[in-house]
C-alpha cells in the first residue's frame, strides 16, 4: 500500500509554495473539501495537473487549426512555384 506521501510508487518531496490573500485561501479549503479531498494540496494537485475534458478539447482544436494553417501555407507555396516553371 502506498502512503499519503507517494503517488505511482514516486515520492511526493518537492513543496510549492503560493501566496494568497485569506478569502483566496477560504475558497480552495471550501472547494476542496466540497471535491471530498483530504487536503486542499490534493486538491490543487489534481485539478492542476489532470486537465479537464474541456481543457484537452481546446489543446486538440487548437492543434487541429494550426495544422490546417500549416497545410494551407504549404499548398500556396507549392501553387506559387508550380506558376513559376
């Protein structure tokens, strides 16, 4: 069984700190125990780092429209030099 302190068999010993003001720090205790979470650092670990379905979407459609941009770009230069020869 892993401890509270391992995650996938990896320790977690790297501490991030951030600054809040207190109605900051109020909302992410709330949150977090309204999530079920045992500590607000659980809390903001996941929601940081495990994106939501929404966030992975955009990353897609965003991917998607600049390899259409790209391709777009290639075919003009391939019309342009096809109109030189």
């Amino acid at each position: 069984m892993e401890s509270e302190f391992q995650t996938n068999g990896h320790k977690k010993n790297h501490l991030l700190q951030i600054r809040l003001d207190i109605e900051q720090k109020k909302r992410l205790e709330a949150l977090a125990t309204a999530s079920g979470f045992k500590s607000v650092s659980d809390y903001v670990r996941v929601n940081l780092l495990n994106p939501s379905i929404e966030q992975k979407l955009n990353t897609i459609l965003n991917l998607l429209q600049d390899t259409k941009k790209k391709t777009g770009e290639k075919e003009k230069n391939a019309n342009r030099n096809s109109k030189k020869i």
